[in-house]
C-alpha cells in the first residue's frame, strides 16, 4: 500500500471518527430537558436546582423559580412553593405631641400632619396613621381627619384654654 492510500484512508477514519463524535454530541442534546417550579421570593430551592426567573409564575405575569436541565425528563419536579403570606402590621400608639388650643378655638386651629410616624424620630414607625386619639374627653376637643390634604385637625369646644395630648396608631417597621 503507498503512502497516498494509507494517507487517504487515515483522513476518511478521522473524518469519520469527528462525524460520529458531532452526530453522538448532537444525539445527547437532544434528551436534555428544562425543568422548572414556581418559588415565592427568599425561599430556597431544592438542592440540584437553581433559582431563576421566568414569564409563566403568577399567571403569566412572571416570578422566582427553580430550574434545572436533565437527561431523563421523567424525573420528579417538586410542587410549587406557595407564597408566604405576609407577616401581620403589628400597629402601637405613638406620642404625636400635646397642643395648647386657646377657648373655643374653632375648625384650622391646630393641624397634625400625617407623617408623624414615618418621620418620628425613633425610625420604628412606618406609613401613615391608622387612627388617632386625645387624652381629653370628646366633650372637650375635637379632632377630624380630612382625606385630601391628609391632616387631622383638632378643635377646643370649651370655653377654656385645653392643652391636649395626642397618640397616632402607627405601624411598626
């Protein structure tokens, strides 16, 4: 055999060695499958699994997942997680001040704005007021509340100067 055939047939086993690698690469990529489960945020995933993000959670809208890709797709693939459901508000009443509230001091006369908690200087309180309260009897002053400038109003309905003290139902942090 001259060395031009056994060069020739080396080059055809080569090529044909590369074409069953190609062809076997192929073959294995062909049987790996994505798997995933929906996870609320801050849980971790099952060991083997990474956390993602995908469209399909939440109905279509989108959210965390665990996802892994593998040869045999009849593996099993956990139940999704549920959300956790929000922790509770825990509220507590918080000193917002006293007023001095001159004898029969009418609507306007002294105002309590509504970031009393988040910008109480302890940093624990958050939001706005749930409800608000006076040390005084409501046969002495008066508060309301109005919705579009977000400010309780106090009123002195005596013939007396009163000085009222007054709590905020904040949330805590």
């Amino acid at each position: 055999m001259t060395d031009s055939k056994r060069i020739t047939i080396f080059f055809a086993a080569l090529i044909g060695l590369l074409s069953l690698t190609l062809v076997a690469a192929v073959a294995a990529q062909a049987g790996v499958w994505l798997q995933q489960y929906g996870k609320a945020e801050g849980v971790a995933c099952d060991e083997g699994w990474s956390e993602s993000w995908a469209e399909w959670p939440n109905g279509g809208t989108g959210g965390f997942v665990c996802t892994r890709e593998v040869d045999d797709p009849s593996q099993p693939v956990p139940a999704a997680a549920e959300p956790a459901a929000p922790a509770p508000t825990t509220y507590v009443w918080v000193y917002g001040g006293s007023f001095t509230l001159p004898a029969n001091y009418g609507p306007g006369s002294n105002r309590l704005a509504l970031n009393i908690c988040s910008a109480h200087t302890s940093g624990l309180y958050t939001g706005n007021p749930r409800a608000m309260r006076v040390n005084q009897p409501t046969s002495v002053v008066a508060f309301s509340y109005n919705p579009s400038t977000r400010v309780y109003t106090l009123q002195n309905l005596t013939a007396s100067t009163v000085v009222a003290g007054t709590e905020l139902e904040c949330a805590l942090r």
